[in-house]
C-alpha cells in the first residue's frame, strides 16, 4: 500500500477492501495492520492515495463498527495534514453514526471523542471545525447525560455564565 506506484497502491487497497466485505466483524484483529498505513496514505498529496485510503478507510468503520477504531483516529486529529485531519473527524462521525451507543458510552471511548471535539473545535480549517460541530451534535444526541457535565467541566466560564444575573 506504502508504493508510489498508485497501480500497486491501489490494486493492495482494493485487496484489502474485497478481505472487508468478506470478513465483516471479523476484520477487527487486523485492524492495527492496515488502519494507520491507510491514514498515512491520506497525509499525501496525491488524489489518487487519498481517495482510494479514504474510502478503505470509511469501508472498515461500516464494516467492522469496532471502537477500537477510534485511537487510531483521535491520533489523527494532531497530523498536520490538513485533509488527513477532515478524514479522521469525518471518520469520527461515521463511528459515531454506525456504532452502538452502549459501545461509545465507555468512559474512555467517550472522553477520547471529547478530545476530538475539543481539537476541531480550535482547528485551522473551518471544514474540519464544521465537522467538529457535527461530530458534537451527534454526541449530543447519543449521551445527552454526558453533554451537560462534560461542558461544564471543560468550558467552567459556561456555568458562571448561567448562574449569573445581569
């Protein structure tokens, strides 16, 4: 997948996509194999790498909806690649959109997802900060109970905001 022959890049990446159709869940062992190479090949400048990553990318959070995803994807949120930040967060959201909310509860996959928030809200790139929204929203809407406290705890000017008088 590494080649700078997108011919051998490409026919690796579609390998590994037809292995994901065919195993489903059961490509979850094999995820630290090939999770972070496809990050890597979204960090070039190259359409053609970034593309076809992306959707292997996108085709292994359908497929597997493991949370073990999400660190690899966090990770990515720092990269200075500014379209490999936009892949990480759109594939934040698409976790948070296929996974079962049980699965996002764990205390540290649902502070690791209050990082990403926290890091695309102060992004360069007003595309990855309009993603960071998104992702908050539906974050918002899996753990309502959550939202509250980990506002205040993060933002704590919010609540002298709102005990306040004026």
């Amino acid at each position: 997948m590494n080649s700078e022959r997108s011919r051998l890049s490409g026919s690796a990446i579609e390998l590994v996509t037809a292995l994901l159709a065919g195993l489903g869940p059961s490509f979850e062992p094999l995820v630290s194999l090939f999770l972070p190479t496809l990050l890597g090949l979204c960090a070039r400048t190259n359409k053609v790498f970034t593309s076809r990553a992306k959707a292997c990318i996108f085709a292994i959070i359908e497929n597997t909806q493991s949370p073990s995803l999400l660190p690899y994807l966090a990770e990515s949120i720092n990269h200075k690649s500014i379209f490999l930040r936009l892949v990480a967060a759109d594939g934040v959201l698409a976790c948070l959109n296929c996974f079962n909310p049980p699965d996002i509860e764990k205390d540290t996959r649902a502070r690791l997802i209050e990082d990403v928030i926290r890091l695309t809200a102060r992004d360069a790139s007003a595309d990855v900060r309009r993603t960071g929204k998104k992702i908050f929203e539906a974050y918002k809407a899996l753990l309502p109970d959550r939202v509250e406290r980990w506002v205040f705890q993060t933002f704590p000017f919010v609540r002298t905001c709102l005990t306040s008088t004026f």
